[in-house]
C-alpha cells in the first residue's frame, strides 16, 4: 500500500497546516506543546463525529487556528515511528 492509497482512504479535514499542506485522518503532526513546554507529535484521527489531536487519554479538537501552527511530518501507516521518538 503506498502514501496515495492510503490518502484516497483518509479522510481530509478541512484544514492545511502552516505550510498549507492538507491535513488527513492519520496524519502525524508536530506542534508546540504549551502543556509539555516542548514540541510533540500526535496523530489526526476522527471520533465521535470531529478530527481530534490524539493525545491518548485526552484530545485536542483540530481548528484552523490549532492546524495552522502544526506541520505535518508523516502518517501513521508509514511513518508511526514518529510517534514514539523524542522530538527535540
């Protein structure tokens, strides 16, 4: 399966990220988190009828002015690595 397949699958969000690239379901993204005081990387999925920031037992919900501080840095059936590696 490859990165065009799996767009085709994917749900797209509405919203661009700050690079204008188009944010899909089971995009990886990476933002600054105020929270954690660092960058993270999360995953775009779709739940209960809105796209959310999955941040495992809490959720962001996306919004153009969220999605348009993130960058997109892969998707999560290639690139699910990134979920697990320190992003500093």
């Amino acid at each position: 399966m490859n990165h065009k397949t799996l767009k085709l699958k994917a749900r797209y969000t509405g919203f661009k990220d700050k690079k204008g690239k188009k944010i899909y379901e089971y995009d990886i993204v990476r933002f600054y988190d105020f929270y954690v005081g660092d960058f993270i990387n999360k995953k775009i999925i779709f739940n209960k009828g809105s796209f959310i920031i999955d941040m495992g037992d809490d959720a962001y919900f996306l919004n153009d002015g969220f999605a348009k501080e993130m960058e997109i840095i892969g998707n999560f059936f290639k690139d699910s690595k990134l979920l697990i590696k320190n992003c500093k």
